[in-house]
C-alpha cells in the first residue's frame, strides 16, 4: 500500500507536467493573453521543481521523509485547486510555481520512502516499476489532456488532482516515519541554491534569441554555485551532496544521467519535426508514431529492475545506453520512407535502451548512498535528469537558431545519439567500482 501511495504521487507529479502542454492554447483563448505569453504555465513549473528539489532532499533528512513528502503533496494538492480556480494568468503562473515547489517535494523524497518501505532486494523491481508507471504517464498525458477538454474546459486539468491529491493525504499513515538528522539548513547556502537555478533558468530561456544576456546570466549561475560550495564547504551534509558525488559509483551514475537525457530531450524535440517536416506526416500521425518509444520503455523497465539483482548495472546501462544511441540513429539516418517503418523500429530499439539504462542508473544512484543521505540521493537524481534535459533544450535551440533546418534536425539526432554514447562508455567506466565493492562486500 504504501508503494502503491508513493506511485500514485509520482504519477501526479508526472501527468501534471505532461498535460499544461496541450492546454495552453485553450489557456491563451479562455483568459485573452498572447499564446507566447503561456508558456510560462510551463516554464514556472519546470523552474519550480529545479529550485526545489535539492533543499527539499536536505529537509526530508532534516525532518523525515515522510513529513516533507506529505507537505509537498499537500502544497501540491493546494496550488492545483489555486491553478483551477485562477482568473488571469498572473495568478495561474503563481500557482504553477507553487505546484512545482509541492512537485520538488515529491520527486525528491520518493525514492527515501520507497527505501524504507522496502528490504534492499526489492528496490531494483520496484525502481524498474517506478520508470514504468512514469513512462506510461508521460506518454498517456497529452492524451489524456485532449480527452478532458474535449467534454471541459482547463481548469479541470488540474482540479482532477484534487481528490488524488486528498486520498494520498488521508493515506499518509501508510509511510513509514523516520526520525530526521540533528543539523540545520544553511540559509545562505538555500539562498545561493535558489538564485543558481533560477539564473541558469533564465539564461537558458534567452540564450538562443539574446545570447549576451544569456551568457551573463548563466555565468552569474556559475558563480552562485561556487560561492553554493564554499558556504557548504565544511558541511557534512550539503544541498549539493558532493560527500556523495566524492563516490566514484554515484558520480558516475549521475554524469551518465545527465548525459543520457540530455540526448534524450534532444531527440523528443528533434523527432516530431522530423515526421512532419521530412516524412510530412500530419501532427496526430506524428503524435502516435511518438508512442513506440515510451511504450518499449513500460514494458523493458520492469525486466530491467529485475536484471538489476543478477547482473552488473554498469553492463545493464552501457547496454541500455548503446541500444539508444543506435536506435536514434537507425529512426534517421536511414533513407527517407513515407511509412516510417525505419523510424518506428529505430525509436522501438531507442525506447528499449532507455529503459535498459534508467532503472540500473536510478538503482545504483540510491543504493550507492548511505540510508540516511536517501534524501539527497533521490533530489540529486531528479536534478540531473532535469538538468541533462535542461542541457538538450538549450542545444536544440542553439542548432535551430545556427542551422539550416533539414541539416539541423540530422545533426540533433546525431548529437542525441553523441549523449547517449557517452552515458554508455560512462556507465562501462563504472564496472571496475562494482567489483571493487563486491569484492569488499565478500571480504566483510
């Protein structure tokens, strides 16, 4: 029950970032604004959850996972009936940043109360369940979204998390409660987090269209997250865990994540411009030819986590990694069919190697942190996806604004086969950590 709790909030987290896509343009008619304009529904969303999740992993240590969870579901829970009962957009954004505060919350401190709910032999199926369940809810989203504004109007994209968001607070009891660490969050340091992210937010934002502005400030981005850790630099437990980034396992999960969505959020950008523009498939054929890729990932995440128990993840992600940096290549690189059929089997063999690798990488992520440092552990793993993501935005936008178009949408895909490679070569380097703490496990 309490997995089935934890699942159900990640699912919240996951569609309500899948669904404001689809309802921008009703939100742009309904309250009479510029459709650009919209976009920061998104936009503070995305840059909430960015700025939330660390802090919010040193709070759970602090305070309990189970605690801080539930206050993010609760925050959660708030905002979307603030997002559903908004009257201009200045209002809806404020209450989209607060939903993403509440999103952080969950994200980060998922992964804590599933490892405390569970014995350690169990993690790698339920991991391998998790990415399943978020692959089925990104995928199912947009359509979703279009089923429920074809009977209604926005606001009821997010009233519906209303009542999920009320039973997973009613069923909070079911968590396990965990006693937090004596210590306290630095508020410099909090400070200093917040601005880092939020700078590097902006700077990305503008960096394709006003590239001086957007250096500035990523440079100003950089400097926070020095001065982040030489406030931070004593600290046995900081925001940015770099006691766990000192462990040759975990830093290399995180790099290999970073990098392996950042190939991936270039080519979910790169492909659907792909089918329309050189396939010249209408947007709803383009839409289900997208499908292939999170459905393989449902279906080889669960086998994955399983795997995870019996063979060496560093080979489990270098193989997941390799499949999709060839499939990416094999959906493109081919010749030009009007059917697609080289593309459906390319992003079928992409979705597989993703699953492949997620859930290894995720596992190893967590289990290479001490039970205590599970908050930090779970934020730092959904900073990096957010942040490799962040990275593939950015790229494309630069190959766009450099390109001719039908050179640029090769060249992205080639990139995002380029990332995944990396996460593969990255994840092998890896192999020799795994025996040395086998061999010490043996020893013990």
């Amino acid at each position: 029950m309490a997995i089935a709790l934890i699942l159900l909030a990640a699912v919240l987290v996951v569609l309500d970032g899948a669904i404001a896509n689809v309802a921008l343009p009703s939100i742009a008619l309904s309250l009479h604004v510029e459709a650009g304009s919209t976009v920061w529904v998104v936009s503070a969303y995305q840059l909430a959850v960015l700025v939330a999740l660390l802090p919010c992993g040193a709070l759970g240590e602090i305070y309990g996972a189970r605690r801080v969870f539930l206050i993010g579901v609760a925050l959660f829970t708030a905002a979307s009936a603030a997002c559903a009962f908004a009257g201009d957009l200045s209002l809806l954004i404020l209450a989209r940043f607060a939903q993403g505060l509440g999103a952080g919350a969950i994200m980060a401190l998922a992964m804590m109360n599933l490892r405390s709910a569970l014995p350690q032999h169990m993690l790698g199926p339920i991991i391998g369940v998790n990415a399943m369940v978020i692959a089925i809810s990104s995928a199912a989203g947009p359509g979703i979204a279009g089923a429920i504004l074809s009977v209604t109007t926005w606001p009821w994209l997010f009233a519906v998390n209303i009542p999920l968001g009320i039973v997973v607070l009613l069923s909070g009891g079911l968590l396990e409660k965990m006693r937090g660490t004596k210590r306290k969050l630095n508020a410099k340091a909090l400070l200093a987090n917040t601005s880092m992210f939020i700078l590097f937010f902006c700077g990305t934002d503008r960096i394709a269209t006003a590239p001086a502005s957007g250096a500035v400030l990523i440079a100003a981005s950089i400097a926070c997250l020095v001065l982040l850790l030489r406030l931070e630099r004593n600290s046995d437990a900081p925001i940015i865990p770099t006691d766990l980034l000192a462990a040759p396992a975990f830093r290399v999960a995180v790099i290999a994540s970073v990098s392996c969505f950042c190939g991936q959020m270039l080519s979910y950008i790169a492909l659907p411009f792909y089918l329309q523009r050189t396939l010249h498939m209408a947007p709803v054929l383009a839409g289900l030819y997208m499908m292939p890729w999170p459905v393989a990932t449902a279906i080889i995440a669960p086998f994955s986590g399983r795997l995870a128990n019996r063979v060496k993840t560093a080979w489990l992600c270098a193989t997941g990694g390799a499949l999709l940096s060839v499939g990416l290549l094999v959906a493109v690189l081919g010749p030009p069919d009007p059917r697609g059929i080289a593309f459906l089997v390319g992003t079928v063999i992409a979705g597989l190697g993703f699953g492949l690798f997620q859930t290894p990488n995720n596992r190893i992520l967590l289990l290479s942190a001490p039970k205590a440092r599970s908050g930090a552990a779970g934020a730092m793993q959904g900073t990096a996806r957010l942040l490799g993501q962040t990275l593939g935005g950015i790229s494309m936008s630069l190959i766009f604004a450099t390109l001719p178009q039908s050179a640029a949408l090769e060249f992205a895909v080639v990139l995002s086969a380029g990332c995944a490679a990396i996460a593969s070569l990255v994840s092998l380097s890896r192999a020799r950590y795994e025996l040395a703490g086998q061999q010490g496990e043996r020893g013990r």
